[in-house]
C-alpha cells in the first residue's frame, strides 16, 4: 500500500512539474514587462521633470530679472531721494546752527552783565610792558667804607640808617701798621719844614730834595690808610696824640645802609665796615624774559610801581648777556628819590611805555575767549543785541592789549563781558567754529 500511494504521489507531481515551470515563465516575462514599463514612465518623468524646471527656471529668472531691476531702480530712486534729503537735512542743520550761533541780549541784560562793547579801527597803540624789578642803591655814587690795614675798630660813632655828609666821623680804628707810619710822619714832617724854611740854596739841592720826597712818601702812606689832611695836620700838633689810632670818614652824603662790625672786633684789609649810599636817585633792575627781543635805547621812559607809589624812572644801561638762573634779561633804569620814599632791596612793578610805529587792530585781553577747539575767538555785534563769534589770530602782545586779524575794521567788538556772551552762546549747545 505504501508503494502504491508513493507511485501515485510521483505520478502527480511529475504531472504538475511542467505546468509549475509555464507559470514561473509566465510570471518572470511578466515581471520584465513592468520593469520596462515602469522604466519608460520613470524615463518620461525625467524628461518631463527636467523641462520643468528648466522652464521653471527660466520663468524664475525673468521673474527675477523683472524684479531685480524694478527693485534696484527704485531703491537708486529712493537712495536718491533720501541723499537729497539729507543734504536738505544738512542744509536745514547748517541753517538752523547758523541760527543759533549768535547770542541775543536785551538792554537789561546787556547792562546786568557789564557788556560793553567797542568800535574796531587801526590806531597807533601806547602800550606798556610789565616786568618785574628790584630797587638797588646806586652803585656809581655809594660807597664802602674798610680799612686799607689790619685794624682794631675801638669805637663806633654811627648806626645802621644814620644819614650822614661828606667827611662826618663813622669809626675809629687802631693798627700798629699806622702807628709806625704815623711815626714816620712825625719824624720827616719838621725836616722837610727846616729845610723849606732855610731853602734850597742854603741846604744844597740833594738836601732839599730829600727831605722833601721823604715827607711827601710818609703822608702818601698815611692817605693812603684812610687819614685825612686833618688827621696829619693834628699829628704836627701839640696835642696829645695815641699813635696807631686813626678815623674813616664817609666819603659821600648819604644813609648807613650796613655796619656788619662791633667794636674791639679785628677788621682785615678791605674787609667793609660800613655801606653809604645816596639815596637821592636809585637803580631798579628789570628783569625781561629772555624770550622777548626788545631793544631799550637809553633814556626810554619807564614807570616804577612799589606799592600804592609809583613814580617815573629812564632807562640807563641794558644787558646783552642772560642770566643762567633766571634766564631773564636785566635793564637797569634810574629813578629819582628826593623824599626817600623808596629804598633798597624793595620789590618793584616796572612798566615800559611804547608807542607802535603802524597802526594796528587791538582789543583788550578780557575781549578774547576760546573756543571748543582751543583757538581763539572775539564776539562781533552783528545787529544791536545779537553778538556773532570771530576767530582770530594774535599778535604781539601790547600791555592789557592784544593786536588781532581776522576781524574787519569798522566791527563792534565786544570789549567787556565776553565771558557772559559765551555762556550765553553755549547754553544752546553751540560749537562757535562751525565744526
């Protein structure tokens, strides 16, 4: 039975094998004809896919083109209106700060504040130049007073600003160089008085003329020490004398201005004792900047300001070297003290008086402010009450003047109170240069 069912079983599928094969033919050429059907539609979607966009494509480009261009001329044509804009804007800022750039004062203000304002000409200026001085006693007419020989001051006879004339007693002094000297004046004076007395014919001309040279020899010594023709007149004198002793007298009329010494106190040679001046006309020495190329001729006018007085002094000498410490220049003026109001050792105001050989434009210092950028400006009346600003440019320094360009002659400048005018202006937030 089992070999039967097995026959049937080969039996059938040996049936069933051909018809098994055609349908897997079938199906395979079935399977090759969607394939190519499916890659001729995929072909055809390419194709159409790749036009489309292409056209598509070109369609965007026209598209962008159309538009670019529209939307770049307009943007020009509104760059354009907004650059005419701002340049309007500008003008309309310029116009507007040109506006603002003035200060409008009323009278009540004007007169609050102390503006005063001047006209502006060319005119030959009298300024001065201030410079700073010293009063010094006149050293062609003082005098130091010092012995000629070690000396021994015994005694004192005036004080520190005691006035005193010409040949008046200041002290008394004692060396023992003197003494021999006066000594040897005692000794040659009565030789040479006989041999004078019995003359040369009598004595013989080597005689005469000996003791003669030797009498003047001993009185040059003693001049030379400082006595007088008193002092030798009272050493031929029957008066009692201390040899060695010998007095200095003031040589000048004047004032005591120093007396450094005391007595019993040993004086060298030329060591001073007293300082005598006349203070009947003074020196004051000015002190110029180095940087100021002035010539001061002598006789050039000057005034001296010590204090409340001043009075006025000339020019005498000018030195033509700086000095190293101060690097400042001194003039020497001289100045007349007849009621002794000024003394040495002051301080002075000294003040040169000039006068300008042009004609020049000039305001006052106080007319000159600066502006934000530093440089400096005057501030001109361009319609009663409205006050523009003007740079300008310095020049020479004229006292409490300063000559200025850049104004026209004939403008009002304001000459006082520019400091107001100012605040005034920057209040609105002005820039004065225009910047």
């Amino acid at each position: 039975m089992n070999k039967t069912v097995l026959a049937v079983f080969i039996a059938t599928f040996v049936g069933a094998a051909p018809s098994f094969a055609q349908k897997s033919d079938q199906q395979h050429a079935h399977n090759e004809t969607v394939t190519s059907i499916d890659k001729s539609i995929k072909d055809k979607h390419d194709e159409h896919t790749d036009d489309g966009h292409e056209e598509h494509e070109l369609q965007d480009g026209q598209k962008l083109d159309e538009h670019g261009g529209e939307g770049a001329d307009e943007h020009d044509d509104h760059e354009s209106e907004h650059a005419h804009d701002k340049g309007e804007n500008e003008d309309k800022d310029d116009e507007e700060h040109d506006e603002t750039a003035s200060a409008s004062l009323d009278s009540n203000q004007m007169a609050l504040a102390n503006i005063k304002v001047s006209t502006l000409s060319p005119k030959i200026v009298n300024y001065t130049l201030y410079a700073p001085g010293e009063i010094f006693s006149n050293g062609y007419s003082s005098y130091r007073v010092s012995p000629r020989v070690a000396s021994v001051v015994t005694r004192r006879h005036v004080a520190l600003g005691d006035r005193v004339n010409k040949g008046q007693v200041l002290v008394t002094l004692f060396s023992e160089t003197v003494a021999q000297a006066q000594a040897n004046y005692r000794t040659t004076y009565p030789e040479w008085e006989r041999v004078k007395g019995l003359g040369r014919k009598t004595v013989g001309e080597q005689r005469y003329i000996d003791a003669k040279a030797n009498f003047e020899a001993a009185s040059a010594v003693l001049i030379s020490y400082g006595l007088s023709d008193a002092d030798l007149k009272t050493l031929t004198s029957q008066q009692s004398i201390t040899l060695g002793e010998y007095r200095l007298r003031a040589e000048i009329d004047g004032a005591v201005l120093s007396d450094s010494f005391e007595q019993g106190q040993r004086i060298d040679a030329g060591e001073p004792l007293i300082s005598l001046a006349d203070e009947s006309e003074l020196w004051v020495e000015a002190h110029l900047p180095s940087n100021i190329n002035l010539r001061l001729g002598a006789g050039s006018p000057a005034q001296i300001k010590v204090g409340d007085f001043t009075v006025d002094a000339t020019v005498t000498q000018e030195a033509h070297t700086i000095d190293p410490i101060t690097r400042t220049r001194t003039v020497r003026l001289l100045v007349s003290n007849p009621e002794h109001r000024l003394h040495p050792g002051q301080f002075a105001e000294v003040y040169f008086r000039f006068l300008t050989k042009m004609p020049v434009m000039a305001v006052s210092e106080s007319a000159l402010m600066r502006g934000p950028d530093g440089d400096w400006m005057v501030f001109v009346e361009d319609h009663p009450g409205e006050f523009l600003p003007v740079e300008v440019e310095l020049g020479r320094a004229l006292g409490g003047l300063r000559e200025i360009t850049g104004v026209e002659p004939g403008s009002r400048v304001v000459s006082e109170g520019a400091f107001f005018v100012a605040s005034q202006i920057a209040k609105g937030g002005f820039d004065p240069h225009n910047h």
